[in-house]
C-alpha cells in the first residue's frame, strides 16, 4: 500500500450513520458509496475530540487534546508541534492544503508548501474566546440561528465549498507534466454538511417525498438526568427554537448537504483520475466530527454520544484491499498512516491505543484495541473522556459527575444507561481502569480549566470576552 502521491479527503461534522455505505437507507451518497466499496471501509472509526479546533489540531499531529494542549475552540493549533505535513515538507514532498483547516493563521507555519482559500478560526485567530467560560456558563444567545437558516437554498459555506472543489480540480488537472511524477500530498477540506442547514436546491429536491426519521427526542433517553448533560442542553439550547416540521426539515436539509459534500467528492475524484494518477494515490476520506442532529434533544456536536464522535473513515487506492473492517480508529492515526504511505518511518507509539499507520490494521485488524476521545470546549462545565472498546463506551466526567456506560452491540442508540448497573460492573471496572492508566482525568480537566484561565486573563477577562464578536459558525471571510 505504498504511494507517492496522497489526498486527503475531509468533511465537517459528517456523522458516520449518514451515508449509504454505511447502511442509511435515506442518504444519497453514491461517490463514497463506490470509494467504500473499491477500498476499506472503517466501522468503528471516532474523533479525538467531538468539536473542529481540536480535533483537527489532533489530525495534524497524531497527538490527543491532552497532549496537543488545543483545549478548546479559542485554542487552535498554530504550527507549535510538528505535525505530519512538516515532516513530508522536510522529505521533499509538495504538501498543500485547499479548504478549511481551522487553525489559528495562515501566517504561522502550519506545515503546508502551500494553503489555497484555507479557512481559520476568526477573530484574529483567537476563535471563539466565550467558549474559554465554562464555570459558570453564559448564555449563548446565537442558538436561534440554526432554526431560523434552516431550509432550501444557498449559504457562504456551499459556496465555499464550490470554490474549493474548482480549486482542487484545477490544481489537480494543472499540475505540469514536469512535476507529474514529483510526490505530492494534497488536503481538500469542505465545510459541508457542517450547519447552517442550507441545503442547494438540486440536493434538496432528491429528498422530496422521502420519509425522514425524526430525532430520538431527550424524553426517551434514560440518561437524559445526567447533571452535564442537563447543563449542555440548557447551554446548547438549539431544540427549544424547532417544532416537529422544522426538525424534519432540518434534517431533510442535513440530508441534502451530505449529498452535496458527495458530489464536490465526485468531481475531485474525476480529477485525479483525469491526471492519471489515480492508481499511484492513497485516498483518505474522513470528517472531524458527526451531528446530533436532534437525536437526545440535542444538535450541532460536543457531545459522546455516537452521533456526535463517530465518524466515516474510508481509505482507497494504490493496492488497498476491498474490505470491512471493525478496528477502533482514531483521526490521530492520520498522520502515521501519511507518513507510511508517503515513503517516511513513523515514530512507534508507545501504546496501541496511539496513533498507528491503518496499513497495518488493514493486514492485521485488532477489534480490541480501545480508542480515547475528550471534550474541554464551551457548553460544559467540566472535561469528560470517552473510552471505545469492543461493544462498549465509557464516559467519565472529572469533578465528580456520574459516568455513562452503553452497549453499543444491545442499544446502539444509546438510550440505556448501564452505569449503576450490577450485570455491567465488571465492564465499567475494567474500562475506568484502563482509562486511569493512561491518564489521569482530574489532573487532564485541571491543566484545561488552568490554561484557559490563563487565556482568558490574557484577553482582559470575562467582560471583555463577552462584548467580543461571538458567532454560532465561524463565517467565511
């Protein structure tokens, strides 16, 4: 499975289940489709951090949030560990980035040869500096947004992604003949299906007539007591602003943008295989992160809940073998896998649970390796941590608040929580202590909470921080 050449695929907040190879029956996505069915499609694949800044931070460096220390939104990664694109820019290799990447700036050396229409955080690459206030939590008046844009039609993100994928076909088509057989990396990062939900008419319309499920609403859910949840939802107050129609629209729309990120796909697809290198290239594609979308009473992400953390992960081309497989993954297995395929040595993780090339899970799958995902962003009033291990998921939340404990095997909707029960104590046992002994999660929340205290000082406050421009998606510039 060696290549010289590599594209990355990325979209935003894609949640797993909505695409057709992954068993949706009302998602139309037939170019990920074909790419899953030409290659090896990851079933049990998660982010590191169910929210864009960090998780991407995490997909450079091949390090957790913990280990990165990109808490937060208002905590982007600036270049400040070295990351896989500035190892293959020191072996030789064009490394170039079009589309969103959500780091602080382009003016910091992020790694890249070169970023063509990057999107980075806003306000002067501070992000989003209220999510620093997490204890007590304000209120976040820009929940109303997502309602009132929801709906057939046009948006600044799918124009954006327009632009990204001309760019991506020109940059792909235009390469000179010269440099044909030079390595190359390439990025291509959409915002789609990331909210407004603001879906282009033509995908829009392939929705007519079709029944759309409606969300898992809060009052099904046994742990919807849980006293972090409670305050999340109170924080995230999106569902209030929805009746029935509007969620089923939302939804429909939600839809109609996972088919458009599909056809942007499809059109980059046909450009590398118009420049005839598709067979020398390995072929990523993946999100940062899911969707709610309703599910729980909740939207957007920020949450453990598999809507939220999930994530398709599809890899394809230069000898990759057709197959399934049910490895935990982690978007911090990205850039050892890059590196291998890019001809370098990755550095051996010290544990199975960091990050690894997919090659070698793609010869030899481990169905038991456990995957670790954290959240220390806006909207919580404390950091939790969750561990993937065979059928089950364990959510530990510091300061004292009660854990979570689902099968995913018995009750993949998660709507039955076994953390008080007797029959899964011995799950919830060995899953706290394999958790425990690769970090220690007081001391993980305190070294949060403390560096954005210190960030927010930094910015003059509380006060201050809240009369700066806040926003409920980062606007395109």
């Amino acid at each position: 499975m060696g290549a010289p050449n590599v594209l990355i695929l990325c979209s935003d907040e894609h949640a797993r289940s909505a695409a057709g190879c992954y068993g949706h029956t009302v998602v139309q996505t037939p170019t990920l489709d074909r790419l899953a069915a030409q290659g090896t499609r990851f079933t049990r694949a998660y982010t590191p951090s169910p929210i864009c800044v960090p998780a991407r931070a995490s997909l450079a460096t091949g390090l957790h949030v913990h280990e990165t220390r990109c808490w937060s939104s208002a905590e982007p990664y600036h270049g400040q560990i070295e990351s896989w694109m500035h190892r293959l820019r020191a072996g030789g290799q064009t490394v170039v980035s079009i589309g969103k990447l959500h780091f602080r700036l382009s003016d910091d050396d992020n790694g890249f040869s070169e970023e063509i229409l990057p999107m980075h955080v806003t306000n002067g690459g501070m992000g989003w500096p209220q999510g620093l206030l997490r204890n007590p939590l304000p209120t976040f008046e820009s929940v109303a947004e997502l309602a009132a844009e929801t709906g057939p039609g046009e948006s600044d993100y799918t124009e954006y992604d327009r632009r990204v994928t001309r760019e991506a076909c020109n940059w792909l088509r235009g390469r000179p003949l010269a440099d044909a057989k030079a390595p190359w990396s390439l990025f291509v990062s959409f915002v789609s299906p990331h909210y407004p939900l603001t879906a282009p008419k033509p995908f829009f319309d392939l929705y007519d007539g079709c029944e759309i499920p409606d969300p898992l609403d809060r009052e099904t859910a046994s742990c919807t007591g849980h006293p972090v949840l409670r305050e999340m939802a109170g924080f995230w107050d999106y569902d209030s602003h929805f009746d029935p129609d509007k969620r089923r629209l939302a939804r429909r729309c939600y839809y109609g943008l996972c088919s458009f990120l599909d056809d942007n796909i499809r059109q980059v697809l046909e450009a590398l295989e118009d420049s005839e290198q598709a067979r020398d290239t390995l072929i990523l594609y993946l999100s940062d992160h899911g969707e709610m979308l309703g599910n729980h009473g909740f939207w957007t992400k920020s949450l453990m809940y598999e809507d939220s953390v999930a994530i398709p992960f599809l890899l394809a081309g230069a000898g990759v073998p057709r197959s399934v497989n049910r490895t935990p993954i982690s978007l911090t297995d990205v850039a050892a896998t890059v590196e291998q395929a890019a001809g370098l040595s990755p550095k051996p993780a010290a544990e199975a649970w960091q990050g690894r090339p997919l090659q070698s899970f793609v010869e030899q799958p481990e169905p038991g390796r456990f995957i670790l995902s954290e959240y220390h962003d806006g909207g919580s009033p404390t950091g939790f941590f969750m561990l993937r291990q065979g059928a089950w998921k364990y959510v530990y939340y510091a300061g004292g608040y009660p854990s979570q404990l689902f099968n995913l095997e018995e009750d993949p909707r998660e709507t039955n929580d076994l953390s008080s029960s007797g029959a899964a104590e011995v799950a919830r046992e060995a899953l706290h202590k394999q958790l425990i002994s690769i970090l220690n999660p007081e001391a993980v929340n305190r070294a949060a909470f403390s560096d954005q205290a210190s960030l927010l000082a930094q910015y003059g406050g509380a006060e201050k921080v809240l009369a700066m421009q806040s926003f409920n998606h980062t606007p395109v510039d």
